[in-house]
C-alpha cells in the first residue's frame, strides 16, 4: 500500500472512528458485490444478445445458454 493510500486511510478512519481494518473490510465487501453484480449484468446481456440474434426462431426460450448457471 502506498504511503498516499496509506494516509487517506488514517484519515478516514480518525475522522469516521472505524478502524483502518473496518474501513478495508467494508471497501472490499462493496467491491466484491459490484463485482458479482457486473458479472450477472455481464450474463445477462450475452444471453439477450443470444435471443436478439435468433429473435426469429419461434423457440427462443429454448435457446437460453443455463451451462453456467448455478
């Protein structure tokens, strides 16, 4: 960690009364749920574009890729 990072994150944690390792925890937390909730958008668009692409095909909802799905 950069001294920079590492003075912002003093900072913050004397003005917010957290600890340093609160304030890092509850960053990471928030940036693990973006992520999943990028990856789901992610999917979800591949799988619109899938159907845009076969828009015709009278059996789109049988096209639905789910081999990743859990």
């Amino acid at each position: 960690m950069s001294k920079e990072l590492q003075r912002v994150l003093s900072d913050a944690a004397e003005r917010t009364g957290k600890g340093k390792n609160a304030i890092i925890i509850e960053a990471l937390v928030k940036y693990l749920k973006a992520m999943e909730r990028e990856s789901l958008a992610e999917e979800a668009r591949r799988q619109s574009e899938l159907v845009s692409r076969n828009e015709q095909d009278a059996d789109w909802y049988g096209m639905a890729d789910t081999s990743g799905w859990r």
